[in-house]
C-alpha cells in the first residue's frame, strides 16, 4: 500500500460528495476528486473503505442502494438543541418531589401550558422523584421540559393510557390495542391535533394518526410540482405565491391503478411490477404518501427546499405541495427518567398504554438524556419527522416496542441509544421487537446503538430508505407486521457496521430479502429462529460488502460521514 493512500484524509475521502452537493443546491461547477480503491487504508486505526462508499461519494442523493441521510433529524442533524430561556418552575405550580402521595401531572401540565401561552420556553422539573397520575403534554411549539437528567429527575406514573383515556382499538379491526403502537405518557403533539385523536378514540371511531387529521381530509392544495427526478433539491410549481422560505409543507403523491409508485419505493424493475399489490389493504391505506418539508428558498416558479427528493416526481403520481394539520415545531424532552409502576408486560397487541415518550405530528422537535423504565412501549415516532433521539435507554421488566417508527414518520435521527436487558423473565404470549420501522416512513437513522435484547425490526408496510448504522446488536427479538401490510422492505435500506453477538442473520443479513439494499461490515451470522423468504421474485440487485468482519469498514459510521458530507 502506498504512502499516498496511508495519508488519505476524511475531506479526501467525500471530497467528491461535497462537489456534488454544492452542484445540487447551488447550480455551480464542482471538479469530482479522484476515487479511493477498495480496501484503502485509513489514519485512524485501519480498516477498509468501502466500494459501495466510494460509489456514493460519486452520487450522494441517487445511489440506487445507499439513501442520502445528511441531513436527518433536528433542524438537519444539528449537534445542538436550542437553550431556551427558563419560564417555569414546576414546583411554582404546585409540584412536589419525594412525597410519593401527591400527584404533580397537574402541575407540571399547568406549567408546560403557561409555557405556550408565553410563545415558548424552558419548563424546569428539579431532582427528585414526581408522582404522576395522568399523562404529560406537549401541545405548543418551543416549549421544552427539561429535568436535571436523568439520573437526577424522575417521573413515577402510576396508571395507563387505558385508564386515562380510553380502550382504544385498531382501525384495522379485532380486538387489538392501539395502545400497542401509539400514545405516550409524555405525549408531544399539537394541542388541535391531540384533542381530536382523543375524542375520537372516546368515541371508538378509531382514527387515522397522521398529518391530515383522523379522515385524512384536512389539507388544500398550496400547488401541483412539476416532474422531477428523486435527489433534486428544487422543484419547480405552477403557482410560487403561496410558497415561503421556512414554511412547512407536505410534498404528497398518490398512487395509480398499477401500484407504480409502490413499486417505485420497491426499487422498480420485474420484481416489484409482478408482485401483487391489490389485496394489501393495510398497506395502501397508507397512500398517498405524505413527506413534510420546509421550504428553502423560492426563485420565480423555482423552489428549493431543506432535503433532496425521497422519490421521483412523475404525473401520474399527481404530485403537489399541500397543507396540513397545525405541527408541533422546536419543542423538546431533556434530562429525566419517566418510570412506570412495574407490572407484567401484556399479552401481544394488548398492551394497557404504559407508553414513554411519543411525537406525533411534530417536525424539528428533540429529546435528549431520557430514560423510560417499566413502559409496555418505549420511544414512538407517529407521523413525526425531522426529529432526534438523543442519548435515550429502554429499561426495566421488557417492552414490546422499545423504539417505534410508524404512520409516515421520515428524516428521524436515533442515535446514542441503548436497550437494556430485561429485568424479569419474558411472560408467556408476549413480544418482543426492538427499534421498529413501518408504514412507508423512510430516510430515518438509527446510528451508534446497543440492543442488548430485540432486532431490527419491519413489521411491513413498505418502509424505505432507511439506515441502521455502528450497532451492536443480541439479536433475540422478532419481527411483526400483518399480510396486508405488504413487504417487509422497500428499496435502498443499508445495514453498515452491525456487530451481532449472537450470530443470528434475521433482519440483520438482509441481502437476500430486501430490493436495492446494502449490508456492510457485518460480523458472520446464520439463519436460526425467525426465518423470512424476500417478497420480491428475482434478482434484488442487493449489495453485501465486507461480510464476515466487524468493526472494519470506513467510514465507520454511515450517517456521521454523510453528515459531514
């Protein structure tokens, strides 16, 4: 090997990203670098650059395998949360630590309430231990709660969401819980939004969750979109007034007779034209499509928005710029540990609602430094985007879902995150998944984990683009997800360094179940327990590099080098 390789740097190595990057968003010249062979040694420590990587730093936002995920999470992926200035103090609305009688919900929602009134700002929650009775809300924008840490500040909840609000069941039919995937006992979404979930959950006329309310029908066209290819970064519309740099908008596209925007997100090609579409009714439920984004810049008809195309723009699809339900925006959880009273964990899809922290609706929003413990679901993102999950930990007797992502959630960011093993034996007739990802929700992130029980789990519903990276993993969970919720992966979902303690493939070699995948860096795994066969008929044009190692590929961390593209 060559000095010249040896000395490669980090910037030598995406510079040519970077050149295309600028071409994208700025219309200039760029001059590509040279690429880097196989196996080039890198400063710090070793290792071998990926093929697949040199590929992408060609083609960052259309690489048929790789999806671009710079700039998922918080406002783009930002290394820090806003510091907003502190306007209450729980224990000013009558809170109190370490009494263990009395129930301070009351208080700390009164304080977050006069915290919105006041156009935002820093609820504080001292150390100590507060009982709570009732859920916690979020439902105004820039509104953080924020404890001492979460070592220091607890919130004791002693009752479900089944005794707060109501039996709530599937829109789907049977008799499971929605409680199973939805709602949390610290509850992040807009006040509007949140009311009309619960009325209509009281009134068991089960809703949909997402961004155009319980029917779906709560958005206006703001403009159709002219075609465009997936990657652009501006799209070009047929009425601009309406359009403002920073608004919040819905890109939406349906689908046609044939299914071809499915089969899009599939990856295209004989496989997914052949497989059948029709009878996936839990699946099409979730078309049209719906990905929120803020607008960049507007040039005449030209607009520019914050993240490249997920998909192409084609006609057929009737692609346009909508509103939506008012959103959640730059509101956050920090510092605390929300402990529910321990009981057993819940038959499967019966869960009672002991629920940590949930966004719904809600865009450019945060949690930082928070551990739930004793909750029958952990983290959930519903119809959450541009979000990040900082410094989180699932603890306690075991959770059906310790991470959720479902509904349409995009561009999340998980990272720092950590599953702890399970204090008490599994019940009979329970679940156990892991960090979870369905229902269309594509380009979300989770990065530098450690699962020491579940999977990487899709319980179908097609989600796409999406990238777990610098993860270990004991891989003993099970994947769900009903027939009708269609396949279990779309196109361009990458695995890149993924360390597997227990030498089980399931969902973790996954090369040869789903289309225009990658699987890098990944020690040796067989097939044992959960066995999945791909959805797709053919060749799923998949990559596996660097198979049987561990800890060697570079750039170490997916997301982090896409970052600092």
């Amino acid at each position: 090997m060559s000095k010249e390789h040896v000395r490669i740097s980090r910037r030598g190595l995406l510079g040519s990203a970077i050149a295309v990057a600028a071409v994208a968003v700025t219309g200039g010249p760029a001059t590509a670098a040279a690429p880097l062979r196989t196996g080039a040694a890198r400063p710090d420590g070793g290792g071998q650059v990926s093929a697949v990587w040199r590929e992408f730093t060609r083609a960052p936002f259309t690489h048929p395998q790789i999806p671009y995920v710079g700039r998922a999470g918080h406002r783009g992926g930002a290394a820090r949360f806003p510091r907003r200035p502190v306007v209450a103090d729980v224990r000013a609305y009558g809170a109190v630590a370490d009494d263990g009688t009395t129930d301070c919900a009351p208080a700390i929602n009164r304080a977050i309430a006069a915290a919105g009134r006041a156009g935002g700002g820093t609820v504080l929650i001292p150390p100590g231990t507060f009982r709570i009775d009732d859920l916690i809300r979020i439902g105004h924008s820039n509104v953080v709660l924020r404890g001492a840490g979460s070592d220091r500040t607890k919130l004791y909840a002693t009752k479900n969401l089944t005794e707060l609000i109501g039996v709530y069941g599937s829109r789907y039919g049977g008799d499971k819980s929605s409680w199973s995937w939805a709602g949390g006992l610290i509850w992040l979404a807009p006040t509007a939004r949140w009311d009309s979930l619960v009325a209509a959950v009281k009134a068991k006329a089960w809703p949909f969750e997402g961004w155009t309310g319980n029917k779906r029908d709560e958005w206006e066209t703001l403009t159709t979109v002219a075609p465009a290819t997936r990657g652009s970064w501006s799209v070009t519309v047929a009425d601009p007034r309406p359009l403002k740099p920073g608004r919040l908008v819905l890109l939406r596209l349906a689908d046609d007779a044939g299914h071809t925007l499915l089969e899009h997100m599939s990856g295209g090609g004989p496989g997914p034209e052949s497989y059948y579409w029709d009878d996936k009714t839990k699946l099409t439920s979730y078309v049209p499509y719906e990905w929120p984004v803020r607008i960049a810049r507007v040039r005449g008809r030209k607009v520019t928005l914050e993240r490249p195309l997920p998909l192409d723009l084609r006609p057929e699809w009737d692609p346009r710029l909508t509103t939506h339900v008012e959103p959640l925006t730059g509101s956050g959880v920090e510092g605390l540990t929300l402990e529910a009273i321990e009981t057993p964990q819940s038959p499967h899809l019966l869960d009672k609602g002991y629920n940590g922290v949930v966004f719904q609706c809600a865009y450019d929003c945060w949690v930082d430094d928070v551990t739930v413990r004793h909750v029958d679901n952990g983290f959930g993102l519903v119809a959450a985007s541009a979000c990040t999950l900082r410094r989180t930990r699932v603890a306690g007797r075991g959770s059906h879902h310790p991470y959720f992502c479902r509904e349409g959630s995009h561009d999340n960011l998980v990272e720092d995150f950590t599953i702890e093993q399970r204090t008490v034996p599994a019940p009979p007739n329970t679940q156990l998944h892991g960090i979870n990802v369905e229902g269309l929700s594509s380009y979300n992130v989770w990065s530098r984990g450690d699962l020491r029980m579940g999977t990487f789990d899709s319980h179908r519903g097609l989600p796409f683009a999406n990238v777990r990276t610098d993860i270990t993993v004991n891989n003993d969970g099970r994947h769900g997800g009903d027939a009708s919720a269609g396949p279990l992966f779309g196109a361009r979902f990458t695995h890149w360094n993924i360390r597997v303690t227990n030498g089980r493939a399931g969902l973790m070699k996954i090369d040869g179940l789903a289309p225009y995948s990658a699987t890098v860096g990944l020690n040796e795994v067989t097939e044992f327990d959960q066995i999945d066969v791909p959805d797709f008929t053919g060749d799923l044009h998949s990559r596996l590099e660097l198979y049987g190692t561990t800890d060697v590929v570079r750039p170490r961390n997916l997301h982090e080098a896409q970052r600092d593209l």
